[in-house]
C-alpha cells in the first residue's frame, strides 16, 4: 500500500516534470526538468526491486549526461534571450501525432492478455551480477569498447583546431 | 493491492509519447537529445517492468544497462557534434543547418 501511493506520487511528478520539458520556452529550464524525470524514473527502478539499475541511473544519467547537457547548453546559447533559446515549430499536428502514439500503446497495454503476474523474488544485485559476468559477458565487453571509441571521438570532435583560439 | 504492470508501462507510454513530442516540435538540436533520451528512458522502463512483474529473471535488466551504456555513448558524440556545429554557424538551430543545400 505504501509502494503504490509512493508510486503514484512519482508518477505524477515525472509526468509534470515532463510536460515541463515538452513546454517550457526556456531551454535551462527543459534540462533541469529532465534531470528531475531521470531522478524519479531511478525511484521507479528502485521500486521494481532492481536497485543496481538505480544506482547506474543516477551515477550515469544525473552524474554525467545531464551535466553534459547543461555544459552544451551553455556554450551554445544566449540564455538571456528567453524567447529564442527553445523555440518549437508545429505543435498541433505534433500533439495530435504523439497523442496518437500514446492512445495506440494505452489501448495495447490496457487491453492485451499479459500472463499471470508472478511478483518473484527481488531482481538483486546477485543475480544480476551472475548474468553479466557469464552469459552477457561479451555485450559488457563490447559495450566497453563502444564506450571508449565514442569518448575519444567525441574528444577529437569537440576540440578545437589549431589556430582558433 | 500492489502496483500493477499496467501501471508502470503507462507511465513509459506517457514518456514515450512525450519524447516524440519533444523531437518532432523543438527547433534546438540539444532540445532533440533531450527528446531521444527520454524515449531511451522509456524502453528501460519497460525492460525492466516485464522483468520485475511478468518473469522473474535479469535478462531485462541486461538490457536496460546496455542501453543506458548506448545513451551515454551515443549523447556524448552527439553534443560534441552540436558544439563542433556551433562553432562554425554560431547556432545550434536545426533549420539554420542549410549549408548542404544546392
């Protein structure tokens, strides 16, 4: 009974969280707002029992994407302009496009015969743990190696060339 | 009365639904990451949602750590390109990117 009012509590505050990174002209604000939602979508890992992921999706998504964000909003806008920092363009036929998105997954998700709801033991860190390192050894592996490759990258991208201040 | 799988995968269609919202409306091409990153959080959601109430195994939750690991990767060169972009045209809107066209 506690877990679904905390539930819900989060839900509510992510779905506001959102609509304020959907709405809001300015662009500071749509990164703080989703910071927020990367915060309440780790409760709601926290509640489904898999608190690894939790903890991944705080030390990832708030530790680092999200300053990321805020460093590239920095450098690239005028955040004085409020008006021009976050414009949006078609938001009719977007809104009807996504609603339609949203009522198509509701009408799968409320009315498809899932299997009986088994509510097992908690996903923990164990067992988690087991599978990555025996089965899912070579997508960790893999996924290492992306990582890497990607970060140097982005390095060699975003530097800037000789020359140019 | 416990939470139901309905609930949470509700939760991640609203997500959804809003990040294609976000993409298909914003003009400010860091404003359409943030938009991707919420779809990403989305398909973690449920991942995880099928894993904790319909199957009782970790597979999911495999899945979900490799996708976040993606999203990392996959922002990290993104803003690095929106920088690298600025530098050149002094704006990071999507519809002042027009040096390509004949």
């Amino acid at each position: 009974m506690f877990f679904k009012f905390l539930f819900y509590l989060i839900s509510a505050g992510i779905i506001g969280l959102t609509i304020v990174t959907a709405f809001s002209p300015n662009i500071i604000r749509s990164v703080f707002s989703l910071l927020g939602v990367m915060i309440g979508v780790a409760c709601l890992y926290g509640i489904m029992g898999s608190q690894y992921l939790a903890v991944i999706q705080i030390m990832i998504y708030v530790g680092g994407i999200m300053v990321l964000f805020i460093f590239a909003v920095m450098f690239t806008s005028k955040i004085q302009d409020v008006q021009v920092t976050n414009r949006s363009l078609g938001k009719v036929q977007a809104g009807i496009l996504s609603l339609a998105v949203f009522l198509m997954l509701a009408f799968v998700i409320l009315y498809y015969p899932f299997p009986q709801e088994t509510m097992g033991e908690h996903q923990s860190v164990e067992r988690l743990g087991k599978v990555i390192s025996t089965d899912y050894l070579p997508f960790l592996l893999g996924i290492g190696v992306i990582l890497l490759a990607s970060l140097v990258g982005a390095i060699t991208i975003a530097r800037p060339k000789k020359g140019e201040d | 009365m416990d939470i139901t799988v309905r609930e949470m995968l509700l939760v991640a269609a609203f997500l959804f639904s809003s990040g294609i919202f976000i993409i298909l409306t914003r003009q400010n091409a860091i404003a359409i990451l943030m938009g991707v990153e919420l779809l990403l959080n989305a398909v973690n959601i449920n991942f995880v949602a099928f894993d904790r109430f319909l199957f009782d195994r970790v597979d999911g939750n495999v899945a979900a750590l490799i996708n976040i690991m993606l999203a990392a990767a996959e922002v990290a060169v993104a803003l690095a390109i929106v920088i690298c972009i600025f530098r050149g045209i002094r704006t990071a809107e999507t519809d002042r990117l027009d040096s390509l066209r004949g």
